[in-house]
C-alpha cells in the first residue's frame, strides 16, 4: 500500500518545491544578465571587461546574454511577477521595449517554475531599435537612440534566445512594431505587470497612456530608465499628475523604479 501522506511530509514536499522553483529561478537570472558565465560587456558599453559591481546595477551591456538591465532589476522584475502570483493579482505580465528578451524571460521562467498556464507574457518592440524622434516632440529632440546599431534585435534573434530556455511557446506574444502603432490596439484585457522600457518620451508615454489603464490594482509599473533618462521620467511624471497617481515611487537601483497600483 502507498505510504499515507502526512501533514509532516506535505511540508517536506512543499520545502522541496520552493527550493527548486528558487534554484532554477536564481541560475536563471544569473544566465539572462550574463553574471553566471562573466559574459564580457559589448565594446559599444565602453567597459574594458566584466566587474562584479557593473553587472549587478546593469551599467554595461553583456556581449552575447539576453539582458542588459542588470541583477537588481531583473530581480525586481522576478520579485514582482512572484508577487502578483500569491496575491492572486489578476492579469498577464507586458514589457513594452524588449531589447534581446532578457526581462520577459523571466516573467516566461517565473510562470513556468510556478506551473501557470492561463496568464501570458507579451513581449512589445520595434524589434528594429529604437525610432528617430518624431518632430514636435520635445523632450526627445536630440536624442541619438536610433544610432545605436547594438540596440536594434531582430524579432527571430528574440525568439531564438527564448527558445533556447525552453520559454518559447504559446503563452508568450510578440507585438512587432512601434508603439504608437501596436499598443492602442495590444490584445491584452488586463495585466498584473507591466514593465516601460522604451527610453524615449514618445514611446513611453504611449505605453503608460495604453496599458496603465489595463494594470490591475495591486499590479506593478515598471519604469526601468526612470532615474536616467529625463525624458522616460518626464512621460511617466506628466502621466501621474494627470491622473492624481500618487503611490509611491519606489527606487531599485541607480537607474530603475516602480510602484504598486492601489
């Protein structure tokens, strides 16, 4: 006969579950930021090798991993899809501006260690770099973004890096275009994470202005550039004001910040 089952060996069995799910989940972050193999950071990062330090707050760009955004906010990234999970916060996780997938990786892996399969991850980029800026707006007049050759990720080379985690697949969905293009009309009734990483004013104002309203209450907003760039801060501040948003903004590292929509 099968050996009953206790309230001591259900314990045991749950302790065992929680440490693979966080082993697999660690290794996993530590792979997408380039920290577990050193991945040496890309000549454009203007860093002469791999540091510690660098890595862990994303202040340069890793050579071949998925991620640029570093140990503290993909940790964020992770602490926060875990979050909306136990708390039952209804919605599918959303990053607006990808790069090489790295962030929404790790939304895909956090639904994954968890065995959820009725919430998505939506992956929304040019998948072509970041656009010029459009004339009259502003706060981007200036900026060199769409110069940046290492910026611009082809929609098949994210796809591939998913792939090769075994997180491709039917929960995840691309939007391929810009934002004022693709966002308006994303196919996502609600989220529980939304993460704006389109650096510019225009692209992130028109990821706050399309997909803030779909965050559920208790989710997250994400601002990964939001104490670098002035205009990204700019768009989210104007946002907020507009519509009396005062939850606290709440630092992770040098660059990023997010809240908790109440």
């Amino acid at each position: 006969m099968p050996e009953p089952v206790t309230t001591e060996h259900a314990k045991a069995e749950a302790a065992e579950i929680a440490r693979l799910r966080k082993a697999y989940l660690d290794m996993t972050r530590d792979s997408l930021i380039g920290r577990l193999n050193r991945d040496p950071p890309l000549p454009s990062s203007k860093v002469d090798a791999y540091y510690e330090e660098y890595r862990e707050q994303g202040w340069d760009w890793p050579s071949a991993a998925p991620s640029m955004i570093g140990l503290k906010r993909m940790e964020n990234v992770r602490s926060e899809c875990e979050r909306v999970l136990r708390a039952g916060i209804p919605g599918d996780f959303m990053e607006t501006g990808v790069w090489r997938g790295g962030a929404v990786m790790m939304m895909r892996a956090v639904l994954k260690a968890y065995g959820i399969t009725y919430r998505r991850v939506i992956a929304a980029d040019s998948f072509a770099g970041l656009p010029p800026p459009s004339e009259g707006v502003a706060p981007d007049a200036g900026a060199e973004f769409h110069t940046w050759a290492d910026f611009a990720v082809s929609l098949a080379d994210v796809k591939a890096n998913f792939a090769r985690y075994d997180l491709l697949d039917e929960q995840v969905v691309f939007l391929e275009g810009l934002f004022k293009d693709t966002l308006p009309t994303a196919p996502v009734r609600e989220l529980a994470v939304l993460r704006l990483d389109g650096d510019m004013y225009e692209s992130t104002r028109d990821g706050i202005v399309n997909l803030y309203p779909k965050l559920s209450r208790g989710g997250t907003l994400i601002a990964d550039d939001y104490h670098l760039f002035e205009a990204h801060r700019t768009a989210i501040d104007e946002y907020r004001a507009a519509h009396g948003i005062t939850d606290p903004i709440i630092r992770i590292d040098e660059f990023g910040a997010y809240w908790v929509k109440s």
